[in-house]
C-alpha cells in the first residue's frame, strides 16, 4: 500500500492532486499549526487582465499556534459567492476565455452546496474528495486528526510521516520532492518502508499571453475540463530515497 500526506490545501494546484493519484491512501494532516500565508485557505487563479489574484477563505481570530483542526472559517462573511465573482472574468477574458468555465461553475456550485459548515478542514475535505470523483481519482482520503494517529515518538518534522505510515500499515510512503531534505532514509529503511519522491513534469496549457504556472485547479479545470485535467495526473516521475 502507497501512502502521502499533506496538509488539507484549498483548491491545490496540479502537483497536489497528482500525489493524490500516486497513492492508495492520502491523509490530510490537520495536527499541525496552521501557517498564516500559506495554502490551507488560500490559492491562486488568474486576475482579469494577467497576472494572478488570490481565492481566499477568511477566518476567525486564532492564536498564532493554533493548530489546522481548530481553524474556522468567518461566519460573517460570504466567501462563496465572492470566489465565484472573482472567477467571472474567465468567461469573457480578452486573452484566455476559459472554454470549460460553465462546466467549472457548476461543480464549484455543487462543491460550495456541499459544506456544510465552518471547519477549514471539512471545508478542504469536501473540495477535495469532491474533485477526487470529478476526476475519477479512487484514492481513499482521510484526515488525520479523525484517525487519532499516536506521535509521542515523533523527534523531528521528518517523522510525522513515518510514524503516521507505520500506523496505516503502508509498505510505501511517497512525498512531493520539494521536500527531500526534511527526511532520514535510514528510519524507514530501518521499519522495512520504502521511501519516494514525486516530481512533476513541467505542465504548460493555452491559458494567455503569458502562462502563469502552478494555479489552482481550478484553472486546470477552466481550461482543460474534466478529460484534459485527467490526463494531466500521470505527467510525473516517482524516485525512491537513496
């Protein structure tokens, strides 16, 4: 069994969902402190005239330690309805009308029906399991704050994911390559599990004047729809640890 696990992202871009692919089980890793201006309620698409903007769930006061499980989004303001505003202009774009833009309002419309409430996580679960069908991805997901994953023996960053992998019973953890440094090779070669890292191909697709790389899905899905996106998960190569 393959394992990866990542923190719960919002809307993440293509390299997310490959390792989604890659993998038998993912596990969105919610016990860690939540990062201030990083990918759990935010991501990227593009603005109206070039460059990109960001898409973005506000949330409730916190501590600067809170960890992701206990982030919530704000209960006063209407994130929805200002995302899909913000994406109107991928219809009428003088450079890069998006020809799928219908088909990717409808499932943001049926994603957006589906939470049902403010917990960053379950709003991030949803999004994701939901494009996982979309995309016909079969990978079990789960979260780990729900699995009570034991980490008292954990001594470093790097082994989070070899305590959580030894719990799941997974003979295979993969992780993206941006971060090899972060693990010891030798702790899993010590409990028999081989470890891989995923890097992606470079992806590129009509989008505009200047292609902007590395966006949400959701600007996969505007421009390449369901099929095109598909055939985008496989463009990657899996190296083990040495």
């Amino acid at each position: 069994m393959k394992l990866a696990i990542m923190q719960p992202y919002f809307f993440p871009y293509i390299g997310y969902w490959q390792l989604v692919h890659a993998v038998d089980i993912f596990i969105l890793f919610d016990d860690v402190q939540f990062i201030r201006h990083g990918w759990v309620n935010r991501n990227r698409v593009l603005k109206h005239g070039g460059d990109w903007q960001y898409i973005t769930v506000p949330l409730r006061k916190h501590s600067m330690n809170e960890l992701i499980k206990n982030i919530y989004a704000h209960d006063e303001k209407d994130w929805k309805t200002k995302i899909s505003r913000q994406l109107e202009h991928y219809n009428y774009g003088y450079k890069y009308k998006a020809p799928f833009y219908n088909d990717v309002m409808d499932l943001l419309k049926s994603i957006f029906s589906k939470v049902s409430n403010n917990d960053l996580t379950e709003i991030n679960a949803v999004i994701i399991k939901e494009i996982c069908l979309y995309l016909n991805i079969k990978t079990k997901v789960l979260i780990s704050s729900d699995e009570r994953f034991n980490y008292e023996d954990v001594e470093d960053s790097g082994e989070w994911a070899l305590r959580i992998t030894e719990q799941m019973k997974a003979q295979e953890y993969i992780n993206p390559i941006a971060g090899t440094d972060i693990f010891k090779l030798e702790k899993f070669q010590s409990r028999k599990i081989k470890l891989s890292f995923l890097k992606s191909d470079e992806i590129s697709y009509a989008q505009g004047k200047v292609f902007e790389p590395w966006l949400s899905i959701v600007d996969v899905l505007m421009f390449n729809g369901q099929t095109g996106t598909q055939s985008l998960l496989d463009k990657y190569t899996i190296a083990s640890a040495h």
